[in-house]
C-alpha cells in the first residue's frame, strides 16, 4: 500500500483551533500551534486539587455531611475541568468517546453516594491526561528544537547596492541579498559574489564545513562561517529546503497508521457498543438477580454501582493511546535525529520490506559531482565544449547538470543561447544552437554510431567519474566528474544483510560500474543502465510477486521508484523536491547508515505497538470478566483502567530513548 501525499488539507479539513489540547487518544499534535506548551503543568495541578480536596473529604466523612459533600464537589469540579470540556466540544459535533464514559461514571457515583470513588476515578483520569500531555510535549519539544533559530530577517540589496533589512517572509526569487560572516543564510540562494564556507550540520548532519563559491548553492537556516558573499534568492522562503522539513514533519502528524485509522474507528463504535451493554446489565443485575436498582444496602450493592463498574474498566482509553503515542514517540525520536517519516503509515511499513533498492549517483556515492577535465575530440576546443554543455544543463536539476552548471558559472563561460529544449528520458536533452542540433548525455545516444574512429577508442571512465558527452554538427567532446563511494556504504549494506535483507542497485550507468558496485560492496544484485521507468518496472514486478521493497533514491529520475515501492526513502536536504515529495521516509543527514537506524526504529515501533495492545486489551477482558461477575469492585476498576493507560504511555516514551547509546555498528535486536 502507497501513502499518498497529496495537498495539504483545507481549513475546514483539520482540527479546530482550540485554547487547550485535548488528550493524546482524540486529537493530532500540529508544531504550529505552541500554545499548548505547558499545559500538562495546569491539568497535573487541577489533578493535585482533585487529590487533596478528595482526602479532606474522606477525613471529613464522620463531620456534618455537608461539610464532606462540599469538599468532594470541589475535587469534582478540579478533576473534571478539562475532561467536560472535551466532552462539551465532542457533543456539539454530535459525537462522543471515552471521556464522556468518564464523566457518567463520576455523575453516577456521586448520583448514589459513591463520592470517594468518583473523586478517585477523576483523580487518576486527570492525572494520566496530565502525563499524556508532558508525553505529547516532550515530543513536540523534540522537533520544534530544530526550527525554533531560523532566520528572521535579511539584508537585500537593491540595484544601486544599498542596504536594506526586509522580513525573509518577503524575499522573492532574484533578489539580490548580502550574508555576512555569522549570519544564517535566510533562504535557499546561490552564490553571486565571494567565497565562504557553509556549517551545513543542522540539515546534513555533517560538521565539516562545506566551501561556497561562486555557482554554489546555499540552504535556508544553515551558518555563513567566515565571508561576506552576495546571493541571489532561488527559492522564496516558504519553499526553502527548511520549510520542506517543517511540512514534512506537520503532515507526518497528521497522518494517521493504518493500525490508529482502525482504532479510531473501532474506538468511537466501541464506545456505543459499550454503553449499550452496560443498559443491558443494568437492567439484567436489577430484574434478573434482584439487585436494588440504585440504592445500595449493607451487603449488598446496587445494579447501577456494578453497571457504573462496567462502564469503567470497558471503556478503552488504554486501547486508543496505544497506537499514536508510539507512533507520535518515534517520529519525534527520527526528526530529532535526521529520520523524517511522512506518516504513521511509515512507521509500520518500513519494518515489513525485505528487499532494499538503491539508486547509485547520490545514494551509494556522495553526489558531490565536481568537474574533474574537460575533453574536446580533436583537442583545442575545450572551452567551447564546456559552454555548450552549460547552456544545455542550465535547464536540468540532475546532480550531472548541477555540477556542470557550477562549473560553468565558476569559470564565467560564455552564456550560449539555445532554443528548443527536450529532455529526453534516461538519454540526456537536446537543442538548438545557431540552426544545428546539440545533444549532451550519454555516449551511444549523444554519438548515434557516428563517431569516428579516434572517438570510439577513447576509454571508458573508471569507478567514481561519471561523462557527459556533448557533440553538435562541428564540436564533440566530453566532461569528466568525479563522484566518490560513500565510506559508510559498505558497512550499511552489511548491517542490512545480518538483518535478513536483500540489497540491490538499480542504475542507470554503464555495466562495469555496475560491477564494481557488487564487487566492492557485497550487493545481492546490480542492474545496470536502466531508464527510470525500467527502475519503475523492477519495483512494481517485486510487489506483484508479493516482495516488499524500500527504494533508496535521491534525484527527479527517482521520483517514480520511489512512489512504486512499499517505502520511498529519499536521500538528504539536497535531494530534489520530486524524491522529497513521493517518499515516505526522507534521511535528511545525508547519512546513509540512518537507513538503518529508520528500519530498527521502525521495527522497534512495532514492537511497542503490539506490547500496547496486549496490555490495553488483556486488561480490558480481565477486568470486564471480572465485572460482570461481580467481583471487583468500583475503586479497583479504575486503578485497573487508569494504570493500564499510564503503561501503555510510559511503554511508548522509551521510544524517545531509543538507541540512545548504541554505537554506529549497533545490530540491534
């Protein structure tokens, strides 16, 4: 099954806006929404209130019964405040869940006296909706930290060179802007002017400075280390590689895992279903076995007492936590830490695929292309070689096209213009120039069997350069890059291995690479030179034969594996925002070896998920059993309820906590 990410919802389509947030088991958490921050501290106090109110009551029970009503009335009234309120906002959408469960119970005990056991009951339900808050918070806190110091301002300049401070919220593509030693770059940019060097750590993990020269491209929230440099803006804020980051969390929480989709709806039909046998008991305690229908007498308890009983221990306030708390403990735990799951969905599929494919360019090698030499056939022309081949990648986002661009801008080639430009799918593009057709792309397609024999010999390029030929009607030639093998590469597919995983490459470059990949890297199986949709096909021929695959890629040409597979996995801040759109999981640190941290977490989600269930729905029978068999009374109902939902919550957190200390090699379990 393939998420899908669509646009994001309407107004009307999400939850409403509201002054405090209710528990964890009905809502999603939004980042956008800080005024909730601390609201644990208000629930946990109005808890404390319910408690110390409740004990003077019990002490007060042998003074005036006035004295002790009074007092139990204001536990009520501290213990309940936040639970009415969800309960009120759930009736005026015609609609209601277990904390409405809650508060017929508490009415009802204090309805035949029962007022110690109603305070305890909302005592500890509103103590356990105070630590699902600290819970949610600690979660939220988790991934606001990354975003809470990005850029506010920017210094633009206008076309006389002065100076002037906008807000980034403003900034447009082509404006010109001034970055100075210390100051966050405040949108994706690229350089125009001077040299620096990039800390690029809070996006890419990696804390060697990356230099900046001129062509190069510059990341919205990363740090100016020591130039001043001019940079035109080539994305507006909103766009940024740093706002993806934030969508991309905001979205993940609000979509929903399969296995939470079904416990909602299970939950809210559970609910009717609930209420309706405890009538039916009512009735069935009070006709049918002779129990006073309301008043309790010495020996003896009410059909209502052992039907509010009922009403506590089946309501499946456990149940419906335990899914989105570990799921919502395992994003925040990724964001922290450069895992970025769209979704729950996410969460729960990647630990079922047994195959892992990557792409080469930019997976398996760094995708830091830089040009190495450029060739011309016969030697000399170089120079217009190299211009051509600008002109033509100046209008492709390949990494291939980025480098060559940089290069172009760096060494100020002459800005040939053409005309009539085509991609051509897993060849390379074509165009115009002065009333003769270029190419540039691979060798087969950019020759077409017309090279001449000084041509054809010219040797193909070892492991770590890549080519890009180029030819018109007089000028032939190639571009040579270097494109290194990760050093972590190895190590991540021999941890993905010892986890019974089949590793395989799907690339579009030539065969000897392809080879050397296998070779040097200990992969199940290498298919070489693949046009994107052959890529396609490989994935959707793995599903058909009932293989789950995860897809590692980065660039545009990945965007359709990466939808096909069960999980899409794109590669960093860099990738393009086609790979950042189809995947599901998304390893901004640009560290392969996360992958593997994503699958441990991933299984290790599941894992709680199914200890929560047990335990919510192994408490639930127990004490139902019990209850209808009379034999547990009101007080130990809710301790059962209430401690099986603080379990399921605590037993979610370690998730926060998850591989905390393992060391890079950790195999997991």
């Amino acid at each position: 099954m393939h998420t899908h990410h669509g646009p994001e919802p309407h107004e009307h389509d999400r939850p409403p806006r509201r002054r405090w947030l209710p528990r964890m088991a009905t809502r999603e958490v939004e980042l956008h929404e800080p005024d909730h921050a601390g609201e644990w501290k208000a629930q946990l106090m109005a808890s404390g209130l319910c408690a110390i109110f409740g004990v003077a009551g019990w002490w007060a029970s042998g003074a005036p019964a006035g004295l002790a009503t009074g007092l139990f009335a204001a536990a009520y009234l501290a213990g309940a405040r936040f639970t009415v309120q969800e309960v009120w906002e759930k009736l005026r959408e015609r609609e209601i869940d277990v904390h409405f469960l809650m508060v017929a119970v508490a009415a009802g005990a204090a309805a035949i006296g029962e007022w110690a056991e109603g305070t305890a009951l909302l005592f500890l339900f509103s103590l356990s909706g105070a630590l699902e808050h600290y819970a949610m918070e600690r979660t939220q806190k988790e991934i606001r930290s990354l975003f809470d110091s990005a850029p506010k301002s920017a210094t633009v300049l206008d076309s006389a060179g002065a100076e002037q401070v906008v807000p980034v919220a403003d900034l447009q593509t082509g404006m010109r802007l001034r970055i100075k030693p210390g100051e966050q770059f405040p949108v994706d940019a690229e350089i125009a002017k001077g040299e620096t060097a990039a800390d690029e750590s809070n996006l890419t993990g990696e804390a060697v400075p990356v230099e900046k020269r001129v062509g190069d491209g510059l990341l919205a929230g990363t740090l100016n280390l020591w130039g001043v440099v001019e940079a035109v803006v080539t994305r507006p804020a909103q766009e940024s590689a740093l706002q993806k980051i934030i969508h991309l969390i905001q979205n993940a929480q609000r979509n929903k895992a399969p296995a939470q989709r079904f416990t909602d709806k299970f939950g809210t039909r559970y609910t009717y279903a609930i209420l309706g046998l405890t009538l039916v008991m009512f009735f069935v305690w009070w006709l049918g076995f002779g129990h006073r229908p309301f008043v309790s007498v010495p020996g003896d308890v009410s059909a209502f007492y052992h039907a509010m009983t009922l009403l506590v221990v089946a309501s499946p306030c456990a149940l419906v936590l335990s899914i989105p708390s570990a799921i919502l403990a395992a994003i925040a735990w990724g964001a922290r830490r450069g895992i970025l799951f769209r979704g729950g969905a996410a969460v729960e599929q990647l630990a079922e695929v047994k195959i892992v494919a990557m792409d080469k360019t930019g997976t398996l090698t760094t995708g830091d292309l830089r040009v190495e030499k450029v060739e011309s056939f016969p030697a000399g022309r170089e120079r217009e070689v190299a211009a051509l081949a600008y002109a033509l990648d100046r209008h492709s986002n390949h990494p291939l096209a980025r480098a060559v661009t940089r290069y172009g801008k760096r060494e100020q080639l002459a800005e040939v213009e053409v005309t009539d430009f085509e991609a051509v799918t897993g060849m390379g593009s074509s165009a115009q120039h002065r009333g003769e057709t270029v190419r540039l792309g691979r060798r087969k397609w950019v020759l077409d069997g017309n090279a001449d024999a000084t041509i054809a010999a010219v040797p193909e390029t070892a492991f770590g350069m890549s080519e890009v030929w180029v030819a018109n009607r007089t000028v032939v030639g190639r571009i040579l890059l270097r494109d290194d093998l990760r050093p972590e590469s190895r190590g991540m597919i021999e941890q993905l291995h010892r986890r019974g995983l089949r590793c395989i490459v799907l690339t579009g470059d030539k065969q000897s690479a392809a080879d050397f990949l296998k070779k040097e890297l200990g992969l199940d199986d290498v298919r070489a030179e693949l046009k994107p949709e052959q890529k396609l096909a490989v994935l959707e021929g793995f599903a058909k034969g009932g293989e789950l695959a995860a897809m590692i890629g980065d660039g545009v040409n990945d965007a359709p594996s990466l939808a096909a597979a069960h999980v899409g996995v794109a590669m960093g801040a860099r990738g393009s925002d086609a790979a950042l759109e189809q995947a599901e999981v998304v390893l901004m640190h640009d560290r392969l070896e996360n992958f593997v941290c994503a699958y441990e977490l991933s299984r290790r989600a599941r894992a709680i998920i199914r200890q929560n269930l047990t335990i919510s729905l192994g408490v639930i029978v127990i004490l139902v059993t019990l209850a209808l068999l009379q034999k547990i009374p009101l007080t130990l109902g809710v301790l059962g309820h209430e401690g099986s939902t603080l379990v399921v919550v605590l037993n979610s957190l370690r998730l926060l906590f998850f591989g905390e200390a393992k060391p890079a090699n950790w195999r997991g379990g």
